[in-house]
C-alpha cells in the first residue's frame, strides 16, 4: 500500500511490519472464510494472514477498545463463500458502536462501508451470524445495555453492489445482559431461526423467529451453575439423508461444557441415536424443555456434559463443516468440538465411535507456561489448524501435520504489545528495533532473511523478548558503542536497568541476518553468558553461564509439577528460524548487567550519545528538584552529571550528532540546550547553553538535524518549530511548519544530504497519523541563522498509520544517505503497535 501523492524527495511509502497484540478479552478473534484472521488490538481491527505469519493491515474507525470480531462469512460457512467476491467484517467496540467493513477477494483491498445505525450505548461483547442463502445472513450483538438486536444482511447481487444492513429487532433481556450469541436455522422447516443466548444469570435462552424478525422467547435450558461465556451450534446433523436435529453448545465460567441436542417431535432420530448406543445411561437423554417454532417442535435434551477443563471455559466451537462434493452442494458437520480454557489447555472433544460417550481426543497448550490461559479458540475453515488467544495478548497457532492421525505441532504466527507500545530503539547497526511497553516487556524485531528463497522484501518477525518485567516500562536507549549489543530501560521504577545481549541471541540474529559467523566474532569473543532466567518477582534476570548450560538444576523439579507461583527455568537455544511465542517468552530473555540508582520518581526519558560513552535519563517531576538530567558514564555506570534546568518531567532528550550538545524538551513549555564536553575518560564538563520557553503548551517531542546544529520541537499546541544553535552559544528560532490537526508527540529528522543540508522531518500526532515533510537548508555559517525551506512530502494513507496517539519515531540510520534509495521508519504507538515504514527517496 502506498501514501497519497507524494512531492519532493519522498517517491512512495510502503508497509513493511506491523507488529501487536490482540485485546485481552473473549470473542474478540474471528477466523474467516477467505482465511484471514481479524482481531482487535486497542481501537483498530487487525487482520493477519496465518499462513504467512504477518499482519496485513489494521482498519481504524473506532473510539474505543475493540471487543469482538465478527467474518461475514466466517470459518463455518466457507462451504457457502465459494461465489463471494466480497467478504465483510463485523467489530464492536466498548462504546457500543458496530463498524462495518468490506474486503475484496480480487484486489485485496478494504473499504469502509458504515457504522451501523441504532447500535447499543454500551459495550459490545458479542456479535454473531448465520448465512441463510448467497444473498442473505442474519447478525445478532448484544450488549450490556441489556439489548440483543438481530439484522437482516442483503449482499450485493452485483459486483459493484453495497451490502444493506436492516434493524429487523431489539431485544430487552433485563438487567442482567447477555454476553454469548449463536444462531442457526432450524431443520426441516425452512424459514425458521434459532437464537441463544446466555449470560450472567447461567442460563441459556433460547427464541424462535423468521428471517424477517419476530424473535420470542420460547424456552430455557438450565444446568450451569456460572455465567455463559460461549454458546454455538452446529450445522443440522443429516439421518438417513435428511436434517433432522441440531446440536447446541454452551461452556461456563463452572468450568464445564454442556451438549444441547434439539430435534424434531416427529422424528424417528428422538427415540433412536444414530452415533450413540442407547443402552449406554451415561450417553443416554436427559429430557428437557420443548422448542415450539410455528407448527413444528423441537424436543431439547442434554446429550453431554463434559468435565475437563480446570478452570473457567470461555470458548467452544463447532469444527467447520467438511464439503463432500466439488460443487459443495452437500456437506457433513464433523461431531467434533473445540474449547479453549484459563488453564492454558485447547482440547478438542469427539464422541467415542462405539459408545458415543464423548471424549477429549487432543490437548495443547499445558505447557505453555507463557499463556496464562486462553481467552478463545478457533478452527481453520479446513479444520486442519486450531488458534488460541491468550492472556498475554499472545497467538498460539497448531497444525495437525499427521497423516491418518493427530499430530499437532506448533506454528509461527504473528506477535506484538498488548499494551501502549512506549519507545523504540534501533540497534546500533539497525539489525533490529528495540520495543519496550506497558505491557511491561521489551521486544526485538528483525527481518528474518531466507536463503532458501529470497524475497524481495524479508518479513519481519519477533526473534527476542530480552526483558519481562513486572512494572511498566517507559523508555529505552541502546548503547551505540563497540562491543556486545547492550540496552538500559526505565520502567515505573526509580531505577534504570542495564541489559547485554546472551550468546544464544548473537548467534540467533547471525541466522536472521544470513550474516557469516566470523564477522560477528567481536561481539561473541568474551561473551560467556549463553542467557538468563526470570526471577521470582519478575524484576531481575539472572545469568545462565555456558560452563553451567548443560548443568542448570531444574528449580521446580521437586513440585512435580508447575503452578502458578513457580516460574520455569530458560532453556536458551540458538534459533534457527522465528521463534513461536512459548520460545520467547522465556528463553530468549537478557542478563541484567547493572542497575542505575539515583533519580527519586519513575523513570521516564533516557537516551544515548552517539558513540555510546553517556546515557542520560530523567524521571516523573513535579519540582525543579526532582526534574535533574543525570548523566552516566556507560561502561563503569558511574554518575558523572546532574543537568538542572526544568521544572516539570523532562518528556524527551536527544544528543546532537556531534555529541557536543544535548537536548531536552519538557512539561514545563520549555527546552534547554546542554554543552557537553568530555575532557578525559572519566570527565564530562557541562553548562546550560539556552533555555527558553518555546511553545504554548507541553513540548512532547524533539529531534536534532543529522547535518547541523537544527532541531525541531513538537508540542500539544499542535504546532512544530525548526530552531538552530548559533556561535555555540545562543539559540534562535529559524522557522515554524504549518499548524497541525492534533497534537504533536513524536519526531525524527532524517539527513539525506549533509553537503546541501537536505533532510526529511517525521511527523507523529496524537491522532495516530503520520507525515513526512521536506527540509532544505541554505547559508547558516557558525554565526548565521540558517535559511530553511519546508514543504510536506507525503502524508501517510491512515490504512498505514496508527489509530491512537503515536508516541515515538525513529529513522533507520539516520546519520546517513540511503545508497539503495530506501529508508527505513519505524514508529510505535498507544495502539499497541510497532510499525515499520519503507520510504522511497530520490
């Protein structure tokens, strides 16, 4: 996807990476028919490709946290999508708003249709869908506003149709709302939906309507003793070549799943199974209620209880129908059940072939000690893979690779923040970017080459999660020196921590990179940490030698078994190709090498000199006191400087590419240009150059020019301004860019041409946009102010950008011309995402 017309240096920009976590919630993924898989991260709806393993895009429009997805057609009705040139997406948010989109199969493209009118005043938990013919679906969401409505779907009988969406009814449920939606058709008597529902009062609901509405309220089933969390039923199940029952299932925070099956009055299938034996009392029916639909009833009997999760089940579906012919015309609804459960564990269930009773065939996910339960599980259309969300935003992807049996193997699936993504960092050769997040982790990201078969573009992957903390984390510098890759992190913590690479990630990134062994040596000669393990607090990451490697004690192998309060012990290994999420969540972690005490609040800005000797930090001010930059000397981590200037938190510092200079923007509306001098190896000599109060509001942002004495600053008053440090002494404003639509928080000034001081200005706002701006500079000697020319070069298609605030920029090499005409940008944002941008420059 490219940017809108671009003038001046920038030809084109393109999406490389986007990386995120899903929301932290049930019914929130939804797998569909086209293959793709869309989830909510934040307030925009994510949609990747399984296969690939990468994120395609993220589809802004909403407010508020996306709570559910829904596919119009989903996995279930693949069978049905054959002739569908468009397929739409359903999401429903925590303010209660309905966003429509439409996806085409052809061009790939997406257009926003609607939000949808009269949807509910709060939150969104579930929406859910039937497709009656090739023209025609049926869609219920509830809400806790106590509300269900159900809408008439018309697609597009032509290929440049609109899908029409009719309100055919509203549903008052009462006080306690309904959090699980299915719909079906009932057999044998066309015309006649099927809704249910359940939710806080642990019943399930079941009413009876047509196509054109009229839902009431026909009967309820009783059993579970907790709250509903998923409801769905199967496909009507075929006797003697005629649909003549359907089966429902519900699962409950009681930890058990129950098999309703509804058939048909007349029907000889009530007094005889056709997969069950009934001498057999424990597969036997236990009567329920009757399902009165117009002339035909349906009697309703508990088929199963089944008992296996330890813990609450949040989700179970009905395995994808199977097509039995190449018209798919016919189709046969396997008896096969997936649920998914906060006791980390998918099982899929099937009826004994002899007995009936069912069974629970498949588990996966015990040990994932990374999952901390799953919050829902879904089938592939095919039913050849099953996908888990979890508790840590994270996706767990497995394949059934067996031939004539199951054999379910892990796949690599994308990854990312669940939380405000806070700052990034390249590394100091830009092999891969540095995140850290409130989600209180840090990640790596790097394009993973492949010999094999070359790309023109190298995907990128998640190939380390170097720290997992237990406080929030706000800011992160790499050292840019000689020697191992190292980083220092500032976290709601008062103290920075230090962090150098193991032995195992070296190697690993030499895999990603194609790059030889032997050109990577300096870093590996003298490392003798292979990687670290996680302490019992989560605050500190201990060291794992490669003399003790093959001897680590197992420290939980007296419990026999893992609980919540026992943590695993690492097994660092050299990666070969993406790791998958129970490989990094805890056995790519970084030793933490020091620990910087000094500042008396949480730590909120750090940054690093250029050639990795200083590393300033500030923390949360309220008073002058507290709003000191400390400077320290990296290596002996001693503090060689305290920096008194603000008044209020130091939002932002950055050294010139001198190093001679350092900058500082804060809360208090003003920015302050250090001197710094380094007189020996162990002395810095610094003074205040300027201070001055140069925006309206709070400065959130600055960046220096690569090829000058310029910066710009970047404030909540929705305005940028370029300045220049003149006779190294005073500073003076140099020129303004035109006033933006929001508020500016991130920056970052790329040099294209230092000769002819050409450069390009990243733009973040706290809308989530982007724009690149032209900058070219004439005159500005040691005593002159410089004479720059600003112009925008691109604005970025808001497909591309964030939807939420963007909160840090960074250039890829940003001290030097692009020689292939490519730049690479990278951005994080509240949105939970990182995203990496290809820039095309004459």
């Amino acid at each position: 996807m490219s940017a809108s017309s671009a003038r001046g240096g920038v030809v084109g920009v393109r999406r490389a990476f986007v990386g995120a976590g899903c929301n932290r919630i049930v019914n929130n993924v939804s797998w569909g028919a086209c293959g793709l898989v869309a989830f909510g991260a934040q307030n925009a709806v994510a949609v990747f490709c399984p296969e690939t393993a990468q994120i395609l895009t993220t589809l802004p429009g909403h407010k508020a946290s996306v709570n559910c997805t829904f596919w119009l057609p989903n996995s279930k009705f693949a069978f049905k999508a054959g002739h569908l040139e468009h397929h739409y997406l359903l999401s429903g948010d925590a303010d209660g708003a309905i966003m429509l989109w439409e996806y085409s199969l052809l061009d790939r493209k997406w257009t926003h249709i609607m939000q949808l009118p009269q949807s509910h005043k709060k939150g969104v938990p579930c929406i859910t869908g039937v497709i009656i013919s090739p023209t025609d679906a049926l869609v219920a969401s509830t809400s806790s506003d106590g509300t269900v409505n159900i809408w008439e779907v018309a697609f597009p009988s032509t290929s440049g149709g609109k899908c029409n969406f009719t309100l055919l009814e509203s549903i008052n449920v009462g006080l306690k709302p309904m959090v699980a939606l299915s719909l079906a058709e009932l057999p044998g008597d066309a015309g006649k939906i099927v809704l249910a529902m359940g939710g806080l009062d642990n019943k399930v609901h079941l009413y009876c309507g047509e196509r054109s509405g009229k839902f009431v309220r026909t009967c309820e089933l009783k059993g579970h003793t907790d709250w509903i969390r998923s409801l769905d039923f199967s496909l009507p199940i075929v006797t003697d070549g005629e649909p003549d029952s359907i089966l429902l299932v519900s699962s409950s925070q009681d930890k058990g799943i129950r098999i309703w099956k509804m058939t048909e009055c007349n029907s000889t299938a009530s007094t005889k199974g056709t997969y069950r034996k009934e001498e057999m009392s424990l597969a036997s029916y236990i009567e329920g209620p009757l399902l009165i639909a117009g002339s035909c009833c349906y009697q309703i009997s508990l088929e199963s209880l089944l008992i296996g999760h330890e813990d609450w089940v949040y989700s179970v579906q009905w395995q994808p129908p199977l097509v039995s012919s190449t018209m798919a015309t016919t189709y046969h609804q396997p008896l096969s059940i997936l649920s998914a459960s906060m006791d980390k564990t998918m099982m899929i269930w099937k009826p004994e072939r002899t007995t009936g009773i069912w069974m629970n065939v498949v588990s996966v996910g015990e040990l994932s000690h990374c999952a901390l339960g799953f919050y829902g599980g879904h089938w592939s259309p095919n039913g050849g893979s099953i996908l888990a969300h979890g508790y840590g935003g994270s996706f767990h992807l497995w394949r059934n690779v067996g031939a004539g049996f199951d054999n379910w193997q892990p796949q690599r699936i994308p990854s990312g923040h669940f939380a405000p993504v806070s700052d990034i960092s390249w590394a100091r050769c830009s092999e891969y970017v540095l995140s850290v997040s409130h989600d209180q982790t840090t990640r790596a990201f790097a394009p993973w080459k492949n010999e094999a078969s070359p790309q023109k573009f190298d995907p990128w992957h998640e190939i380390a999660r170097p720290q997992v903390h237990g406080h929030d984390i706000n800011c992160v510098a790499i050292i840019k020196g000689k020697g191992n890759h190292r980083f220092v992190c500032g976290a709601d913590e008062k103290v920075s921590r230090v962090f150098e690479a193991p032995l195992s990630f070296l190697k690993t990134l030499n895999h990603a990179s194609l790059q030889a062994t032997s050109s990577a040596e300096d870093d590996q000669v003298g490392t003798q940490v292979l990687g670290a393990n996680m302490s019992a607090l989560g605050l500190s990451q201990k060291p794992i030698y490669v003399q003790a490697a093959n001897g680590t004690p197992d420290r939980n192998s007296s419990d026999g078994f893992n609980t919540l309060e026992t943590i695993p012990d690492a097994v660092p290994v050299v990666l070969t190709e993406p790791p998958i999420e129970e490989q990094l969540a805890w056995h790519t972690l970084w030793p933490e090498t020091h620990k910087l005490y000094g500042h008396g609040n949480e730590l909120f800005s750090l940054c690093c000199d250029h050639e990795g000797k200083l590393v300033a930090s500030s923390c949360k001010a309220q008073s002058a006191p507290v709003a000191e930059i400390w400077l320290w000397q990296v290596g002996s981590w001693k503090a060689v400087g305290r920096l008194h200037s603000h008044s209020l938190t130091v939002t932002q510092m950055e050294f010139s590419h001198d190093n001679k200079m350092l900058l500082a923007v804060s809360r208090d509306r003003q920015f302050s240009v250090f001197s710094i001098d380094r007189r020996g190896s162990d002395e810095v000599s610094y003074h205040l150059l300027a201070r001055q109060e140069a925006h309206k509001r709070i400065i959130w942002t600055c960046s220096w020019n690569p090829s000058g004495h310029e910066f710009a600053t970047g404030s909540r008053d929705k305005t940028v301004k370029i300045w220049a440090v003149v006779a190294e002494s005073t500073v003076k404003h140099v020129t303004s860019l035109p006033q933006f639509g929001s508020s500016v928080t991130a920056l970052s000034w790329l040099g294209l041409d230092r000769l002819k001081n050409v450069g390009l200005l990243a733009v973040g706002m706290e809308n989530g946009l982007i724009e690149l701006w032209n900058l070219s500079g004439k005159g500005g000697g040691v005593t002159e102010i410089p004479e720059l020319t600003v112009s925008l070069a691109v604005r970025l298609d808001p497909l591309m950008c964030h939807v939420s605030s963007v909160n840090r920029l960074a250039w890829r090499d940003s001290g030097k011309k692009a020689d292939c005409g490519s730049m690479q940008l990278a951005s994080c944002g509240a949105d939970h995402c990182v995203r990496i941008f290809e820039v095309d420059v004459d």
